[in-house]
C-alpha cells in the first residue's frame, strides 16, 4: 500500500515536526530552482525511466514550490503516474535526478527511502486502498503507528480528522461499510494525518462520481492549505486540476509547463 519499510527502521534521530513526525536538517527550503524560482522542495531533472524495452519517461523535468499545489496530467500511458512514483522514491529513475529538499532521493538505498516516505510523505490512491480489517480510525492512524507512535495517540489524533472531513460516526466501520466518497475520504486523512512535508495523490478521483470527487478535491486542498502541505496530484481530468495552483502535461514521457492554472480555495 504504502511501499513503506516494515523492517522496524527507527526514524531518523532529530526534533519533531508539529504532530511528531521526525523532522531532520534536511527540512530546510531547498535554494532556487534552474528557472530562478525559490522555495523549491521536490525535484526531477532530465528523468528517464523504462519497463524493460517500453520507456516511459523520456527525460521528464519537473520542480514543485513548496506549498504548492501541482496537478501532472496527461493521458494514459503518458507516464505521469511514473513521474509521481520517481518524485516519491518510489522508483528510482534509470538516469537522471530526483531531489527533495536540496538533497537527492534517487542514490539513497532503499531503507532510506522507505523512511522518507514513511516519515515525509503522505500518499492518496485512486481505489483509497484501506487496510479491509482494520476500521476507518486505525486505517487513518496508520502511518502514525508505524512511525512509532502509541496507540491511544495515534487514535486520538485520527479521529480529530473524522470531524473535518464530514465522516463523523464512521471511526468504527471497516472499508465495506463506507461508501466510494466516504471510503476516499478516510484515505484522504490517512495520507494528511502526520502532517506530511509532501502529499503524493495518483488520481484520487478516479474511482469517484463526479459530485464525490468534488468534495474530495475541495477538501484535500483546503487541508493541505492549512496545514501548509505541498501536493502533486496526477488526474487527467480538468475539473480536479482546476484546484491546482500550476499544472504540468506529461506526454510520450517528457513534461511541459502550460500557463499555470488558477486555484480554487
């Protein structure tokens, strides 16, 4: 679900973020991006990636400001969902460089990663992809678990998210009992709830009406906003987009700027 490192790694020594998450030296604003931009907190220089004989990044380049909200669009098989994973140490490239606040992601060994994505990031699927046997609050809890926290807190605090994103009274129903919105909803504050420098959403509508996919994109950005979160959400659909502050298009595996998009508060 994740591709988190179950293995017990330790989060890295170092003071803690607001909500307890580890936050390292690294945390501080990367310096200016190639085009001059300041602020830049995640990075793919001139990435290639390719599935045996069939590429699917062909020197994609791409720079996110923190605190923004960026929208990767494209059709299918264009290769923004390998960009997202690239951008989240999920894959590491076949050459090129990938960078999260100032330091590169793509040479770290892959306990590294797993950690950073456990402890930085926060991920939202097209299918929510909650745990079947664990209720809505400990599916939300979970990332707070395996970054070490206890119990009761880690519940304590999923539950404050029920209330904002309108699912009071679901904390106890397991992923069946919800429906598509509710159950994407859970997922939403599963990929928030630790305060992530970075949330990575790979079509998050996808599976949703069009009335519950709004209320999910009005809801994710108004969160992220408030609790200063930078997004990267992959959609090919322009209404999700429409709540991004910027979009790229990723096409035959490189990626362009159009002008940006204006955002929807």
């Amino acid at each position: 679900m994740y591709s988190l490192n179950d293995s017990g790694t330790d989060p890295p020594a170092g003071r803690l973020r607001e909500g307890g998450v580890p936050m390292t030296a690294e945390s501080t604003p990367a310096g200016p991006t190639p085009d001059g931009s300041a602020g830049c907190v995640i990075e793919a220089r001139d990435v290639v990636k390719s599935f045996g004989q069939t590429p699917a990044l062909r020197g994609a380049s791409v720079s996110v400001a923190r605190g923004e909200i960026l929208a990767v669009m494209g059709p299918s098989g264009s290769g923004k969902s390998t960009l997202l994973h690239c951008l989240a140490g999920i894959l590491v490239p076949d050459s090129g460089q990938v960078s999260f606040a100032g330091r590169r992601i793509d040479s770290l060994r892959e306990n590294e990663r797993s950690a950073l994505r456990r402890d930085r990031f926060g991920f939202v699927f097209q299918f929510g992809q909650l745990v079947p046997e664990l209720t809505a609050e400990e599916n939300v809890a979970l990332p707070l678990l395996l970054a070490g926290a206890r119990r009761t807190e880690a519940l304590a605090r999923a539950r404050e998210w029920f209330g904002r994103l309108g699912l009071d009274g679901l904390e106890t129903h397991r992923s069946g009992e919800m429906s598509g919105g509710q159950a994407q909803r859970v997922a939403l504050a599963r990929g928030l709830v630790a305060s992530p420098e970075v949330l990575f959403a790979d079509e998050p509508t996808g599976s949703l009406d069009s009335l519950a996919g709004e209320q999910v994109m009005s809801l994710l950005s108004a969160a992220a906003r408030d609790q200063g979160t930078t997004v990267v959400v992959v959609t090919h659909e322009p209404r999700v987009a429409a709540y991004a502050d910027r979009k790229v298009i990723v096409r035959d595996g490189t990626a362009t700027s159009p002008a940006p998009a204006g955002a929807v508060s």
